[in-house]
C-alpha cells in the first residue's frame, strides 16, 4: 500500500480531519502550519507533505526531529527506510507519518 491509497481508502476520516491533525502536530512542535493551509483533496496533503518532509530532513533537522516526535512514529519503524534516495525515504516517512495521523483520528473516534 502507498500513500495515495491509503489516503483513498479512509472513508471515516475526512480531508479537513487529516489536515487539521497534521497541523495540530505542526503547530504543537513549534512549526508553522500555515503550509497546509487549502487542502482541498488527498492529493493536496500527498504534495504538501512530501514537500515539507523533504524541506525539513534538508535544512531543518532539529524540525525533522520535533515533529516526528510529535506524530509519534514508533522508532522501530525508523529501521528499515533509511536509503540514499531522497525521493524514496520522503515517500516511506510520508506513508508512515499519514499512517500515524490517521490512527489517531480513527482511535479518537472509537475511544473519544
């Protein structure tokens, strides 16, 4: 499964949902969230959050840092994605960061 898939087959989790979650954990690591601002579909989050992932794992690692600690990926995750690529080990963090933030919804929902 990829992103775009998993993304597709939320049917209980909303767009605004999403986006409301990734800039909660935006915002509660210190970063602007204004980024993310008019999301209109699941491919906008897809582009907006490959963009940021790549931006902050470039030039601003202690950012990196605080917001993956803030989503709560689980560092066991961490050990199988490391690559050379960039592009590759965007789109794996991105795929575990909206598999993370969708949990959450789906998990505030069934126990909120």
């Amino acid at each position: 499964m990829n992103s775009r898939e998993l993304i597709s087959t939320q049917k209980d989790i909303s767009i605004a949902e999403l986006t409301g979650q990734i800039k909660k954990d935006l915002s509660l690591s210190g970063i602007d969230a204004a980024f993310f601002d008019h999301i209109s579909s699941g491919d906008d989050i897809l582009k907006k959050l490959q963009q940021f992932i790549q931006d902050i794992l470039s030039y601003r690692p202690a950012d990196f840092d605080r917001f993956m600690y803030r989503v709560d990926v689980p560092e066991k995750d961490f050990s199988g994605i490391m690559t050379t690529d960039l592009e590759t080990l965007v789109d794996r963090i991105v795929f575990m960061v909206l598999k993370r933030e969708i949990q959450k919804l789906i998990f505030r929902k069934q126990f909120g």
